[in-house]
C-alpha cells in the first residue's frame, strides 16, 4: 500500500508518498513511474493540494443497495451518472462555501473515489481492474434544493457544481481491496454515515468497464461511487470529515 499526495510548499507544487508523519519527495508524472528525490519534509509543514487533477468527475447515483431500498427505487440495471463540474474541485482542510446565488440547504455526501491511472475505453472488467491505480475520499457536495427544484428536469449537474463542491483528498491510495472498507461521516463529531462499500450495486471494476463504454477515462480521472444513507445538511461554521479506514481522511470547514 502508497499513499501518494500533492501539495503545496515554499511556493511550489510537489508530489509525494506519505510515510508516517514525512512526505517522502517524487518527481515525475504519479501515474508514470515516478522517481524518489531521497528529499523528505514533514507533512505538517506542506499545504495538501488536490491529489491528481482529473480531466472529469464521474459521480453515481443509487448505486448503493441500503440507499435504493430507503428511498424505494428500483435497484439500477446500469449506472447512472452525471459529471461533476471541474471549477468545483477542493482539496483537503479548505473551506467548502456557500455559493452567493444559493440560500438554501447544503448537504455532505461521504462517497469511495475510484482514480484511474491509465486510459481507458470500451474494457472489460479485468482491463479495467488493472486501469485503476486507486483509491480516494470524496466529499460530494450538493444544493439539495435546487436538485428537484424543476419537476421536468433533475439538476444534478447544477446542484453538485459550484465552487468547493466536488472535495477530494487527502490522498490516493495504492493497492487496497475497498470491498472490505467502511465509509463514515463525521459532522461536529457526530457520526452520520456509517456504510459498507461492499453494499455496493456496482464494483468498482465493474463500475470502470461499465462507464468506459460510453466515456473514455484518463489517467487522473475520478470517479464518485455514490453515498448511501445518512446523508444530512451542514450549517455555516461545521466541521465534516469523511473517514475511510485504509485509504484517509478527508477534513473540511463548511461555511
């Protein structure tokens, strides 16, 4: 197991591997074999940036079974997805705002992101097993209300777009089976969420295949596996971590 970050220090982007409380210093393309510098700082000097910088966010829907059964869906016979605007991207420890336009409920989705580390497009499941490099936290952001706000038309896109909507991070982890992971959800130290990602409807593998068929991946991109139950607002001035023992934990601000 790795766990790889970006960050900001003295000015400059780098990337690293986390290695206790130090961040061991790489160069090169973290999907390309990147190389050690032997330069090690301490993490807590560095400011964490978003961990890769996906070409696209692939976010699911009802992809949980506990989830489906709660709001009476029909379990899904294919994925169901929207994309989740770049402009939203956050990293770790920054402040989630509300944006100007909107007064109404924001609510936290703790969700497993799949990063994949190679392209890829029309694969089967064990091509696309092999095209994910791993695994992060994601905060999925959204304006409930203005959701469903249009009975004709579901707003996911909008609702789940603005600026610091689309939260990710810290890190991305290597070589971890999620399928025996848990995601929790802590809100001002109250646990929201607690779920099994192995409730999952669609696997990650699964899930890469799937998508691929329809949008071609890169290296980079991520895709959102989807909440299951407990999902809640935040007031202004609360404090949100989603917690996935074995791959990080994701700390924001709300206001």
């Amino acid at each position: 197991m790795a766990q790889w970050l970006r960050f900001q220090h003295q000015g400059k982007t780098g990337l690293g591997q986390v290695q206790g409380d130090q961040v061991a210093v790489h160069t090169g393309d973290l999907f390309n074999k990147p190389q050690a510098t032997g330069e090690t700082l301490k993490l807590s000097d560095v400011t964490l940036d978003i961990p890769c910088t996906p070409s696209k966010m692939v976010a699911m829907v009802d992809n949980f079974h506990a989830l489906v059964t709660k709001l009476e869906h029909a379990v899904p016979a294919e994925p169901l997805y929207f994309l989740k605007g770049n402009n939203s991207f956050l990293a770790a420890n920054q402040v989630i705002r509300t944006p100007k336009s909107y007064s109404g409920k924001v609510v936290y989705e703790g969700e497993l992101g799949i990063v994949i580390g190679k392209a890829c497009h029309e694969v089967d499941e064990a091509q696309a097993a092999h095209a994910i490099f791993g695994y992060t936290c994601i905060n999925d952001v959204t304006a409930i209300e203005i959701l469903n706000r249009d009975p004709g038309y579901a707003q996911w896109t909008r609702s789940k777009s603005f600026n610091t909507f689309g939260v990710f991070g810290p890190y991305i982890t290597t070589d971890v089976d999620p399928s025996k992971l848990t995601i929790k959800t802590i809100l001002n130290d109250q646990e929201r969420q607690n779920y099994p990602i192995a409730d999952m409807i669609f696997a990650p593998a699964k899930l890469v295949s799937l998508i691929s068929q329809d949008v071609p991946l890169q290296a980079g991109d991520i895709i959102a596996c989807g909440t299951s139950v407990g999902v809640g607002s935040m007031k202004p001035g609360s404090n949100v971590s989603i917690i996935i023992d074995g791959v990080g934990r994701l700390d924001n601000r709300f206001e």
